[in-house]
C-alpha cells in the first residue's frame, strides 16, 4: 500500500476559526473540560494550591456514597451544631436519614450536615479527615490536602482547580447526585432551603455540581452543564464576589460550546486519487461514505489515505480499494473506505503483452 497524507486546509482554518482563545474572566483559576472524555480545552493557574472553600464537601459526598450513607440513619452530633456558617439547622442529637444529610450537604452547602455525615460515617472528624486525604491520593488527586470535612478555611489546608475536576466528574457519574445537584431549593425535615448555585435557572443547561466561598477561597463553583447533548465541566476558583464567579462560569461555558462543532470532514463520492490500473490507465478512488468529526478549540485536523500502488483487476465499481483515516491531533477518530469510481475488467491478451512492453522500455 502506499500512503497519501493530506492536511484538510479548509477544515483547518475552520478549527483554528473555532479556537478563539478563552475570555478573560475575574478567576484567579479555571479548567473548562469536555466531559465526554476529560479533554482540555482551556485552563488557568489549574494546578495552582488555593484554598477551594465547600468544593472540600465533594469529596465528603463521595465518601458518603462509597459508604452507602444515602440508605442510612445518624444521630447529629453536638460537634455539628457549633460550626456555624451555611447550616441545615441540625439539632443534637436528632436522628436525620442519610439522604437528607446528603442533600443538605450538596444543595444549601450544610456545614453541619457534613460534620454529621463524617462523624457518623469515620467516628470522628479526624478519622473522616484522614480517609478523605488518602482518598484524595488514590484519585491522583496529588494537590490536595484537607483537614476539615466541609470547607472552612484551615491551615495547611488546600486544592487545585484539576483536582476539583476529578471529584466533580466523579459525583457526576451517579444519577442520584445529578438529581439532587440541580435542585433550586431542598427541603430537609421542616426546613424549605434555597441552593446556593445561584446558576441554576439562569443559565440554560446548568445542572450541578457545587459552590463555595470563604475569605481565603473567594467565591468558587464547579459548574456542570449540557448543551446539544455535550457536557461540559468548569472548575472556577478565587472570583471576587458571586455576580462575578456566576457571569465567569457562565462565559466560559458559552466559549466552550461554541467551539466545539460536529463538521463533515469527507463527503461521500469526492474523488481523492487515480490508481493505476494492471493493464495501463487508472480508475478513480472516491470516498464511499460521508465523515463527520467533532472538532473542538486547538485541535488539528488530518486525512490520511491508504491506496495500493496499483488495483487488481477484475474488479467491480464500488469495490473498496483503500480506506481514509480522520486524524484529530494523531489520534484516528475516523475511517471511511475509498472504494472504486469504476469497474476494472480482467486484462485479455493484448492488455498483458501492452502493460509488459510499457515496463520493460520503462526499464530500458
């Protein structure tokens, strides 16, 4: 066989058209992650340490669904009680099911619930703490240490945008989490509590994953939204008030889905070479099937074709011949057959003696 490889110039100056770079936004980091596959398609300071605020409760939610709390009781510690901060309004000693605490913790953002949860799961927040950083290790999640189970600024206590990322992803994956992550309001026992995702309703898609502030963190919010069946993820940390991270998030999930495009990379029946024929002339290669390809901001786009140095014959028209492999960044995301344009008829007599003196004076 012999290989073609063709750099596709029009699609090529419509990716780099779609490659606009990520806007500026008030974030002091960011990661923006196709959520079909984890692909990158802009980050900022994402491996930077900060403080992450109740992003921190992703992983005690993560925790707790490992542990099967969602089917279980527990009885609110007075420790819970005494947090303060964004609460469910726990009570010690109140017997509250799993479910409720689950909810509390990823909805209204409950300090209390996630103490609760924590004690209730590890018998002490110390022991919670200690499974959430070897957790946080055996994710890869190697940024990240924390020493409280809900997000109040501690020392020595901090994460990554990137780290973020992985739990949100990973939270995303259980239907009851996305369920409860894109409710605007939870009511837990007689307590109706409004979500602190205040992008949930306002920009179209948004559904999930978790907020966050404190003085040291900023204003934080993982983001998970869906557009055209396509998902994506933003981790934004450090914004400067809630209107801004909001108006950040919501910017960067626009920039990203508009650069993410299904194209037609081939269309069936487009001629792409002549091939020799056994008996002199050539018979024409053409694509069999149209390709389409998602193409997203950055990527380079190839088509290679593989052909033979001559066909056999005989051979019937649309008999495939050769094949062409879509490339996105050298990664073959795409194959089409090229198949014969017309049929090619065993070679008589005459053909053979013609094709055998054209090689031999060739040689000579």
């Amino acid at each position: 066989m012999r290989y073609l490889l063709a750099l596709v110039a029009l699609l090529a100056a419509v990716a780099s058209a779609g490659a606009a770079p990520a806007p500026d936004v008030p974030l002091a980091a960011y990661i923006v992650v196709d959520g079909r596959d984890g692909y990158v398609l802009a980050e900022h300071d994402a491996t930077a340490p900060r403080a992450v605020a109740s992003l921190t409760k992703m992983m005690t939610a993560h925790l707790a669904l490992e542990a099967g709390a969602l089917d279980r009781s527990f009885r609110v510690p007075a420790a819970a009680t005494v947090i303060g901060e964004s609460t469910a309004g726990l009570r010690a000693g109140q017997r509250i099911s799993g479910f409720d605490l689950f909810e509390a913790l990823l909805v209204p953002s409950a300090n209390d619930a996630a103490e609760t949860l924590a004690i209730g799961l590890a018998g002490s927040e110390r022991a919670f703490v200690t499974r959430m950083n070897e957790t946080a290790a055996s994710l890869g999640m190697l940024d990240t240490v924390y020493r409280a189970p809900y997000g109040l600024d501690a020392d020595g206590q901090h994460s990554t945008a990137a780290d973020q990322l992985i739990l949100a992803r990973l939270l995303m994956r259980d239907g009851r989490v996305r369920r409860i992550v894109r409710q605007r309001r939870a009511r837990i026992g007689s307590v109706d509590l409004p979500a602190s995702n205040t992008l949930l309703g306002r920009y179209a898609g948004l559904d999930g994953v978790k907020t966050g502030h404190t003085a040291d963190a900023g204003w934080c919010l993982a983001a998970s939204a869906t557009r055209g069946g396509r998902r994506l993820f933003v981790v934004g940390l450090g914004a400067p008030d809630r209107e801004s991270r909001d108006l950040a998030i919501a910017r960067l999930l626009d920039w990203g889905f508009a650069g993410i495009r299904r194209v037609t990379v081939l269309q069936g029946g487009t001629l792409v070479a002549s091939v020799p024929r056994p008996a002199g002339g050539t018979v024409g290669a053409v694509v069999g099937e149209a390709v389409r390809v998602t193409i997203r901001p950055g990527e380079r786009l190839r088509v290679r074709y593989s052909l033979p140095g001559e066909v056999p014959a005989p051979l019937v028209r649309g008999a495939e011949i050769g094949r062409a492999e879509v490339l996105v960044d050298d990664r073959v995301v795409a194959v089409a057959p090229l198949v014969a344009a017309a049929a090619v008829p065993a070679p008589g007599i005459v053909d053979r003696v013609t094709a055998w003196l054209g090689r031999a004076v060739a040689v000579a």
